[in-house]
C-alpha cells in the first residue's frame, strides 16, 4: 500500500520552479475528473488528472488508470526538466 503526502497548496506555491513542483506532485495522490473542456467526438468519458483540487494538463479518453499513467509520465518528464525552464505546472 502507498502512502501520499496531502496536497498543500501552500508548500507547492513555494517551491522555486518547475521540476520542484513536478517531483512534489509525484508525492501526492493523483486523481481523475471528468474533464470540463476537452473536445471530444468520441463517446468514451474524457478524463482529465489532478492533484487535491489543482488541475493537471492531462486528458485522456479511457479509464483512470490510463489518466493516472499519463499525468506520472509528464510529472516525471517535468522533474527532470531544467530548474531554469518555466516557472508553473
């Protein structure tokens, strides 16, 4: 069984860039919600991944796991981005 952090919007806003928020959220327990504005012809649900309430820049038509697969991959993807690159997730 894993254990995660509880999502604190406080200590995520005080990290210094981007791969320090990215390695945080990897602590915490991501989720999925139907997602709100992802175009979609297709008639499986649209997912999109969050942490806690903030919302991750990840979409998927599928399940949650395929959800949860693809916000790790760009989470890790983003901590092992360069401190100097861009400042949000």
């Amino acid at each position: 069984m894993s254990t995660y952090k509880v999502f604190d919007q406080n200590t995520y806003n005080a990290l210094p860039n981007l791969a320090a928020k990215a390695e945080y959220l990897l602590t915490c327990k991501i989720s999925t919600k139907d997602a709100v504005n992802c175009k979609s012809v297709e008639f499986e649900p649209c997912l999109q991944a969050f942490v806690g309430e903030l919302p991750l820049p990840i979409y998927c038509h599928g399940n949650g796991n395929q959800t949860i697969q693809k916000a790790v991959y760009w989470l890790k993807t983003q901590a092992l981005s360069k401190p100097q690159q861009a400042q949000g997730v």
